[in-house]
C-alpha cells in the first residue's frame, strides 16, 4: 500500500499506518488520485518525542529567526501560489478568484507576517517588572502545540498555514498540525513549503510537523499526552466537546472554537432606510463560501412590519437566482440537509429552497427558512443548532420584547450584530437589545455583517460557550492570539544576568513594550 | 433548630438546611457553640438568582463606587479588627500576633485597596483600539463569581474577603463566596462588615453573598449554574478535582489553586558560605502556619555533601525544640499523619518526628524525612504528595544528573526555589537546573524562600497543574488576578457614542492605559 508520506522530525517519513483515505472534488464528486496514510499512534508518539526536543532547542533561539522563519515562509507560500491555489479549488470547491487566490492566502501570508512582526517586537510576552520588590514576570512558550484546522479555511485556519499556527510559532512552540482530511495535498504543499523554510532559517527540525489523519482514539489519546503543552481545534461541536474533555481531564489547556449562529439584528429603521442595501449585504454574507464560515449569519431577527416582509421578498430572489455553490463534502452536504429538514421538524416554515441542488458535486438549494418569535422560543435550542452551509432562519418578532426574549435565551456565539437607521429611529430598540447581546457574543457589529473577521490586533474571535472554550481568548488578532500558546513565569529575587532578556533592567529591543512599576514603556524610551 | 443567617440579596435569612455543623477551636479541641447551617439548594438557587440581577445593576455602576465600596469595606474590617482577629485565632489556632493581626490583616486590608485602586485606574481591562479598522476590544465583568475560600488563610484568602474576592468584585461581578466551614464565624464578621459597606455605598445589596456549608452534590450543582459565570477554588487537590470536572462539563471557566510542594534547591555553594542563615530560613518557612502555607517548602534538593549533612542536623534540632503549633483541624491532623507515613512506605525515612504530638487540640510533631534521589526516582509520584504541615522530605542526590532528572520528573508547582552561592560557585549547577526547573512551577526564586507571597503586579502566584487548573493566570496580585473575571468583548464598527467609556476615542479618566494602534498609551497623554 502507499501512501504520502507524514512530517516528523524535519522528515517525511512513511507513515505508521494500515489505513488510507483519499479526498474528493466536492464540486464533481470525482475521487482525487492521491492516497493518504491515517496515521497509528506511533506516528503521534514519534511527533511529541520530537516536538519535545525541539521546543528544549526553541528556547535558546532568538525571536528574530522565529519571525525570519515566518517571513520565510510566507515567501515559499507565495512562490508556490499557483499550485497551491489550485490544488486547494480541487480539494473545497472554493472559487480560485477572488476567494482563494485573492483573499484567503494573501490573509494568510500577512498573518503569517504579522506573527513575524509580534515576536520580533516582543511586546506580547507582556513584561512586567516591579523594580522595587524585584519581582518580574512575562509570557513564556508552553511547549509543543497540537492544532487541528477545520475543513472550511484551508489556507487562513489550516493547522500548518493558518492563525493557530502561526501564533503558535511566534510564541515560541514547535506545532504538530492535524491535517484536515477533506484536503490533505493542499496541507502536504503548504507543509513542505514550511519545511523548506524551518530548514533556510535553521529552526530545530521538529519545529513544523504534520499527520493527516488518526483515529478518533488517537486524537483524544494525543490531545491527553503528557508531551503536549496546549491544543488548538477549529471544527464541530461534537468533535470539539470531545477533545475538550480528553485535554481538560489530563488537565491540559485546549482552546476550540466549535460554533455559533451569529445573529444579525435588522431594526425596523435600518430596513426602511436602505433596504436594499441590507439585502445585499445580507446575501452575500450568507452565501459567501457556500455559507461555510464560522461567522456565517445563520439568525436573522426583526421585528414584523413591511419592511421586513420586503426583505425576506429580496432574500428569497437572490436564494434562488444564485447558482449554489459545492459544500465541502458529501457528508456536509448530509448533514447541512438535516439540519434543515429539523429545523422544519423544530417549526420553521421554508420560504424558499430546502432540498439538495443538482449536482456536480455536493451541493444544496440556497434556503431561507422564517419562524415567529413564539416558534423560536418554544423550540428551546432546536433552532439554535448550527446548520453549516447556506441556509439562514429568519426570526421575525411582534414586539421588542420578544427581540430581548430571544435575546436572552441565545447561546455563547462568535459575533451579534445589529443594524439600526442612521436617522436615530432605531435607537432606543437598540439601547433594548445591545446590551444583552453583547453579553452573548464575543463581537458586537453595527450596521456589519460578521464574516470577514480582520486581523487586527483589536479582533475577538472568540466568545461565550459554546461558541467556545474560553470567553478570554480570541484565535483572530495578533499579539493577542499568542497568549494561548503561553505560560506565566514569574522570576522572584532572580539575578539580573539569570534573569530572561525580555525581564533584565535594560533590554536591547528598542521596540518591546513593558509595564515597568505600574507605567507602560517601550524600550527604547529607557534606552 | 437554631443556626446563623445566611446572606442573600442583602440580607441576613434564615437558611434552608436541615443539618448544622459547629466550628472547634483546634488549639485546644474544644466545639465552639455557634450553629451554622449547611444550606440545602435552595439557598444556592437563591444566591445565584439574586446575583444575576445585581450583575445586571452593577454594569450601570461607575468603577469609583465599586472602588469606594472595596475602601470602605478594608476600614469595615479595620475597626473591627480585634473582634475579628480573636475570632480568627479561636477558629483557626493561628497566632494573633505576629501572623492575624499584624500579617494577615493587614495584607487583606491591602488588597481589598489595591482591588481598589486597580478598578479606579481601569487599565486592567487592557482596553485595544485599533482607530483605523474601528475595531476596539476591552475585558468586561463575566457575571457572578463564586468563591470557595480554603481553610488556612482566614483573611486574605476568604472567599468573602480574600484575594479571590477583591479581583472579581474590582473586576465588576458579584460575588457569591462560600465560607470555609472550618472558619465560619470568622466569615460571618466579615462578611457583615462587607454588607455595612454594600449599603453605605449604595451597590446593588446582593453585590456579597454568603453561604458556610453545602452538600458535595449541591456544591457540583453550583459551579455548573447556567447563572453562574466562573468559579475560584483554593483547596485539596481532591476536592478541586470534582469541581473541575462539573464545572468544565458544564462550559464553565473554573481557576483552581490545589497543590504544590514547592522544591527548594539549596546548592552545596551556598550552603558552604551561609549554612545558620539557610537553615534559619527554611526551618521558618517550613514551620510557618505549622506548614499550612500553599507555598511551604515540602521539599528540599541537595547534593551530597558534609554540608548538607549539616544542615540536615540542623532543621532536625530545631524542629525538635520548637514545640509544634496547632493545624487547623483534627481531619488535617490525620491526613498529615497518613501523608507521613505513606512517604514512609513509599521509601522515605524519618530523621525527626513523624507522630502525634501532644495535645491540647491537634498538633503533629515537626517532621523532617529523607530520602536519596533514586528512592523519589523509583516511587514515582508518591513522594511528590503533598502533605499538608508542619513536614519536609528533604532528597540527597549524589550527582547533579539526577536532580536534573528529579526536576524532569516534576509535576507542576506554584514555586521553585534555588539558592546558589554569591561566589559564582554554583553558577554552572545553576544554569543546569533552573531552566527544567522553571519550566515546572509558576514562579522561579533565587536565594529566597516561597512562602509570604508579594502582592505586586509582577507576581505569579499560579503554575501548570496540577498546581492550578491552568498556567496563564494568576490568584495574587492585582491587576493580573482580575482578568480570571472577565470576558473578552469586541465592539466592531460600533458607533462612538454607543461604546463603553473605556473604548470611545476620548475618555474621562485620566489614569487609564489604553492600547492604541500598537503603543500603550495613557488617557492623560491624549487630554
């Protein structure tokens, strides 16, 4: 049997394995010619014991060649671009233009360079120093990093490209990648790539490793172990609760990011003021990546008048004008039909679409489901569950109050977002509601749709439970995003020349910002 | 049957209970004559619902009365201190003076105003702008905290006045504190001089709740409360383990503080040069609190050498001449006495003490074992137990390889110890074990002993489990300790006027430091 070959240890070594999978065109169903290895646990084994030792070698490496690795990296991405581009299309369906050639690696080529900029700077490790007591504590890398990316980004969040990792490495961990499976060639290019640049900036070999597949007992088995310092994982909530049990009954840190509905509130106002506008922002929110988005406006709420009556008129057009685009695999597309099909079990009514679209591939109607607000509270969290994919429920409401009533039942989701009139019509219904949604979401939009998450240093992408595991931490946003990938260390009555650089009296790095006896201060200030 | 109030929404209630516990002086063995209740869940559905409105209120109050609120309350308990302290020392067997009323006291008095001025300053929330994108992100209050203080610090670690309690109420939230039962009298005077300063400050009443005893079960129940929004613990490694896993299978953020035997290093350069002092040291630090300090140092590393000899007969003649202090209940007493033996069985060998001591109340004669490096190699974790008193294991090694091994085989610790000569002589030991060692324990000390944790921004009183439950926080010091209560929220696109103060372009107050675009800036510098 053969089968590509696994990242371990600075090599790709034949996989320890019995089975493999290959991946499919999602837009013709076609079975793509590659075979890959799901990988035994001494794969895993092999990895830690490796990413062990390179974290030991990782601590003595200056943050200038981790960033020149990042930067390197980069480069090798963009000159592969082509290729991986188009070997990503094949694997998602996702458009070659704008979407992948446009958007998705020039976002993950500058994360990437912003990754690079933050260790340099140094500022994230945020050093602080109480001169008086000598007492001094900053971040630290916690130790070899285990990532699982999600099937929808596989440039921006794949585990060896994309935001996880590179906060990760900037931080100062090597990370073991869990390939997602749906597009394993595409994660084999970027990999090598990162190998290529691990070996032009002479990081420890195990810096960057890669398996594609394990079985389900093998993931929680890794995520448990004790070499492991902390885990990332983008992807479902059952995967996703799954883990989390494994790492926190090892008593290990795991950050998942699993679901979330986003609701986006439309005020009366704002619907009378730009309705058209709305809808097409609205539209293209929804369907953008076949609605695959973590950010996705799966809720949409209103209050019942006209305006919204018209709305859902310009949504229901556009839904069945727009061709659908291919889901990422045939089990989404299973599980995107069911989802709509209890939704309709739960009460909601299809306004337009609902069944699975013509072939090629995996695709299904556009659909836009409604319900009242009654329907939607009765429904406990029926209507709540995420449906991957592009269908979107409309909730429309008699009262305000029953608005705050939905409000107030929602649970822990990436962002909320509310669009109110410019006029100041809709602000008081917005004093109303804001409030309690802001409680419920990790990022607050107004007048926004949620997808299109920036890397700002600012970004939440984050957010109550169940949208995550944390409500303190964001996986979007650089230097922020690099705490998860960290221990506090304190150094107490420690001698200066013991004493890491960042926490000495006087640092070299004109740039590094640090919280001195209660005063933020660069560097460079104190010479 | 007759028993204190609780306190709920204000008030001091009659409990829901159906059994009752007395507290006993431990210094003598004598059962003090307060009843107090072990609430049934009725009084926790209560709590938790009275809590949930005072959140909701508490966001419409300014910092500058919760910080006024946590100053009056510091002078509460100022005026009442003699009250309380002999109330304390009757519980708890600790000494009035030096360590309740002129350590302890004075420390929780302090927090409570460093709390206090931490929420004035309003830095802590790490407010981010990014002005360009109209990104702007900041920590807000995460809803009621429930407190369960441990039974060793009366004051500074009480749930209803510890450290615990200042940050999460400096940090906005109520706080719901379940009382030591061992000290619940002690409790019930604080927390009256908490409620005087809720009124005289006007903060919503349920803002401090109390509650002394529960059922394991009701306790489980509580942590999970979907009204509940993080839970802190200081306590047993087992007892902290059960809320762990109720309150992470319920989504819930939970920071633990369980256990730690804090290695001391003492390298034979310094032991040469200063032996009295160290050995002064250690023996004060071990015997502090009769050894009930989370920080005290159970364990001891050496090289052998006549030096250590030496200062191994020295902690044994002090530990047989000072007479051994009470521990704070006659359950700590037999645990402590099955922790002494089963380092016994598990290869140790007693060089001092190791019985019952002499009444009255519950005391253990100060005990001193050894053990060489291979027998703690060979037993595993059992001699990293910790075992909670006036005990030290103290390990020889006979070459520097296997303390490095002893350190690799560490489990996570709040602090690590090494004392090394000023001759430089130990210099090349030190830079072999302080890298390994560091990596084990939340803070790292050079010539210093663990206990008597600083209240400085710098510290880190924290460290990887089973330590605590997660090695990004801290318990101790203020500002750091109140990000543990708070969510992370974004405002994305949110117009000025709408934004919380602390993310609008100009804000009020003049002390806060902001991130603004990159560079801390603080409010005064920008007018």
């Amino acid at each position: 049997m053969d089968a590509a070959r696994v990242l371990i240890g600075g090599e790709w070594r034949e996989a320890n394995f019995k089975k493999t999978f290959q991946a499919q065109n999602p837009a013709t169903g076609e079975t793509l010619s590659h075979a890959f290895p799901v990988s035994e646990w001494a794969d895993c084994e092999a990895a830690v014991h490796a990413a062990d030792e390179a974290a030991e070698q990782l601590r003595s490496v200056a943050p200038e060649r981790i960033a020149a690795f990042l930067e390197a990296y980069a480069r090798n991405i963009e000159s592969s671009a082509d290729q991986i581009v188009r070997t990503a299309h094949e694997e998602t369906g996702l458009p070659i233009t704008p979407r992948l050639k446009d958007v998705e690696l020039p976002r993950t080529v500058n994360q990437l360079r912003q990754a690079a900029a933050a260790a340099r700077e140094g500022s994230w490790a945020r050093a602080t120093l109480d001169t008086e007591k000598n007492i001094r504590s900053c971040f630290e890398p916690i130790g070899p990093v285990v990532v699982f990316g999600p099937n929808n980004f596989p440039f921006a969040f794949n585990g060896v490209s994309g935001g996880d990792f590179a906060a990760a490495i900037a931080a100062g961990n090597p990370v073991i990648a869990k390939a997602h499976p749906l597009h394993p060639e595409t994660s084999r290019l970027l990999a090598e790539e990162a190998r290529k640049a691990v070996v032009e900036t002479g990081l420890p070999a195990a810096t960057v490793q890669m398996i594609y597949h394990l079985a389900n007992e093998d993931g929680l088995k890794l995520v448990g172990h004790p070499g492991v310092g902390v885990v990332a994982f983008t992807g479902s909530r059952a995967a996703g609760l799954h883990l989390k049990r494994a790492a926190e009954e090892a008593g290990k840190p795991i950050y998942l990011e699993m679901s979330s509905i986003n609701p986006v509130v439309l005020l009366p106002g704002a619907l009378a003021e730009r309705p058209a506008e709305i809808a097409q922002e609205l539209v293209d929110s929804c369907l953008a990546g076949a609605g695959q988005f973590c950010t996705s406006p799966n809720l949409i709420l209103m209050l019942e008048n006209p305006s919204a009556e018209e709305l859902l008129d310009r949504i229901a057009k556009v839904f069945q004008e727009r061709s659908p685009q291919p889901l990422l695999s045939s089990s989404g597309l299973s599980q995107m039909h069911a989802g709509v099909q209890s939704q309709v079990e739960a009460g909601a009514t299809l306004v337009t679409g609902g069944g699975v679209a013509q072939g090629p591939g995996y695709r299904h109607e556009n659909t836009l489901l409604r319900a009242t607000a009654g329907q939607f509270l009765a429904a406990g969290h029926a209507l709540q569950r995420e449906v991957f994919g592009n269908a979107t429920l409309a909730v429309v409401a008699d009262v305000p109050e029953e608005l705050q009533e939905i409000v107030g039942q929602m649970e822990g989701n990436l962002t909320g977002s509310i669009y109110s009139a410019k006029s100041g019509a809709d602000d008081s219904l917005y004093t109303q509601l804001a409030p309690g949604l802001s409680r419920k979401v990790g990022r607050l939009l107004n007048d926004k749709m949620p997808t299109g998450v920036a890397v700002s240093p600012a970004m939440n992408h984050g957010g109550p439970y169940p949208a995550t595991s944390h409500p303190g931490f964001t996986a979007v946003g650089i230097p922020a995003a690099m705490i998860r990938f960290a221990a506090l260390r304190c150094y107490d009555g420690v001698r200066q020349e013991r004493l890491p650089d960042i926490l000495k009296d006087k640092i070299d790095n004109p740039s590094t910002w640090r919280s001195i006896d209660g005063a933020w201060v660069r560097a460079m200030e104190r010479g």
